[in-house]
C-alpha cells in the first residue's frame, strides 16, 4: 500500500490542481514534523502478544470447560477477541505495523487467513479500494448495492425480495450483521479464484487450516450439537461486533456527485467520514476506528498515533474550512440507521 509521504506529491496531479492538493499538504507537512507517521513496533508487539495470550486462554478454558453448556459463554470473549484480532490484521494491510511488505503480509496471513479464516489478499484489495474513494456509489466496494443499499438511486432498481429488504434495511441493519462473520469467510474462499497461483496456494492452505483447526477444537471438546451451537453464537457475535465496528464509520455521510466536483484528498476523507467521541474503553473496542477522519487522511498511521493527531486535524479542517463530525457512539449508530431508512423511504411510499 503506498504511503502517506511518499504520495503526497501526487495528491494536487490527481485531484485537478495545486489549490486541492495544497489543503492537505500543510497537515501532512505538520504531521511528519510531530513524527506521528512513525511506527510503534514495541507497542504493536505487546498488542499481539497480549491478543495471542487471551486467544490462548480462551481455548484453554474450553478444553477445561469439557462437553458443557456452560462452555458456550466462552464464545462472548472469543468473539471480541477475534474482533482484535481482526484490528490486527487491518493495521498490517496498512502498513501501520511495519514498512516491511514481506513481513507485514505475514501478520496478515496469521490474522487473517488462519486465525480467523479471512482472506487477507481479498480484504486489502477491497479495503484499499474503500480507502481510494469513500462513500463513491461507483468505486467504492462497500457502498455498493448488495444486500443493502445507500442511496436512493441504488434503491429504486430492487425488485423482490430485495426490494422488501430495502424497505425494512434499516431495521435488518443489526440483526444482517449476525451472518457477517460467516460471509467474511464465503468471500474469502470465493475469491481464492482471483488470485495468481502461488498466492492462491498459500491464502488457500491457510484457510483450510483455520477451518481444520477451528472444528476439530470445537468437535474434540464438546458434542457435535453443542459445537455448532458454539460455532453459531461466536460467529454471530463477532459479525455483531465488526458491525458496531464499522457502521458509524461512513453511513450518513457525504456521498461524492460521480458526475459532480472532484475533491481533494482532504476533503474526499473528511467529509465522507465520522469520528466518535470517547476515552480508552471506546479506542480499544473499535480497535482506533472511531478517529475515522484521521485513519483516513493518514492510512499507515500507527493506531495509537491517530488520537495524537486528531487535535491536529480538527484545527486544519477549521481554518480551511471544511466541516469536521464527531458525534457520541450511540448518536453515530442513529445517523447511520436514519440515513438506511430514509434510502428506503421511497419503497414505502405507496
């Protein structure tokens, strides 16, 4: 993934102008300057370390725990312990970890592939797509129409059972979410087809491994009735927890005019973008994501960088000019849900 620094030059030849890419040029200059682009490799070592430990004890407690129903309440932690791993494995497709790609990919295959059986190629093809152009109804893969929809464009071709999807999307969002870490690993698996041989071998071997190694645990320490039932409350519960992740993130916000303005890097991430207020508890359950707006201008930022930096944003956002929204967790989550229903509204109207 190319960095900050190294593409700010080409920030003013693809957005039109020096005008567009001189907003984010002095940021970016003061940024650099406070040294925030620098990597915290001992920090990132402790947070993988520490997650391996928990991820550790969890399954140690479930062999412990036998053939019991109470062992089902171990799925809650392993849940939100596979959310962390997942911000992982995110920060190293950034190259917020290291500069090093080899060893970065690494971390992405552990993380991703075979802890929690997510294709790490197919996630930074897609994800850095999103980072390109968010919110972009023709660019952006997680705007696109699919089982939901975001604007009233998208809605107006759906038909069937679609169309009564579009209809009640808003109050689906949530419950929607509670298959998301099965899709995770649908699309992973169906993407194995898209990539050159030796990547596809290894994202591949990968996957089966976790799976493999996934049921066997569950199949070796409890009934085959009580492992799927562990299976189906840890998946849901971290498909939930991805949700409450990434909802408040972009929905509601500004989505750019295809046909309209070009905007500069600046404005392109800051105005279809949503920073939540909060302390620790808030940083470490949206794994950073809640300072949307900073991860956004600055994709290698190391994550506990970006709260350094959002003083830092919100100051040049203010004299250039250009709206800055942080909202509280549970507002972000009726913006979000607000601007699904209003897509559908036309649905509803007999």
């Amino acid at each position: 993934m190319p960095q900050p620094a190294a593409v700010a030059d080409g920030f003013e030849a693809r957005t039109g102008g020096p005008s567009a890419g001189s907003e984010f040029a002095p940021l970016l200059r003061t940024v650099q300057a406070r040294g925030l682009l620098k990597r915290r490799h001992a920090w990132y070592a402790r947070v993988v370390a520490g997650n391996a430990l928990a991820l550790a004890a969890v399954v140690t407690g479930l062999v412990l725990a036998g053939d019991s129903w109470w062992a089902l309440l171990l799925a809650v932690p392993l849940a939100v312990l596979f959310a962390r791993t997942a911000f992982i494995g995110h920060d190293a497709g950034h190259a917020q970890i290291t500069g090093d790609k080899d060893i970065g990919r690494l971390i992405g295959l552990v993380h991703g592939n075979l802890l929690l059986g997510l294709s790490y190629a197919w996630w930074n093809a897609k994800h850095n797509r999103h980072h390109a152009n968010p919110n972009h109804v023709d660019k952006d893969p997680d705007v696109a129409a699919d089982v939901l929809v975001f604007s009233g464009d998208q809605a107006g071709d759906r038909q069937g059972l679609r169309r009564w999807l579009t209809r009640n999307q808003a109050w689906l969002f949530f419950p929607l979410t509670l298959l998301e870490g099965v899709a995770l690993k649908v699309h992973s698996f169906q993407d194995l087809r898209r990539q050159p041989p030796r990547e596809r071998l290894v994202e591949g071997a990968l996957l089966v491994a976790h799976v493999a190694a996934y049921s066997g645990l569950l199949l070796t320490v409890l009934s085959p009735g009580k492992a799927l039932a562990f299976a189906a409350l840890h998946q849901a519960l971290f498909g939930l927890h991805l949700g409450l992740a990434f909802a408040p993130n972009h929905k509601g916000m500004e989505m750019p005019d295809p046909d309209g303005e070009r905007w500069g890097h600046l404005r392109r991430q800051v105005l279809t973008s949503r920073n939540i207020r909060g302390g620790v508890v808030t940083d470490w359950f949206l794994g950073g994501l809640n300072y949307q707006i900073e991860h956004h201008l600055f994709p290698s930022m190391p994550r506990p960088h970006l709260r350094l930096a959002q003083p830092l944003v919100r100051a040049h956002c203010r004299d250039v000019g250009i709206p800055y929204t942080e909202t509280g967790l549970l507002d972000s989550y009726r913006q979000a849900l607000r601007h699904l229903h209003e897509v559908g509204a036309d649905l509803r109207t007999p």
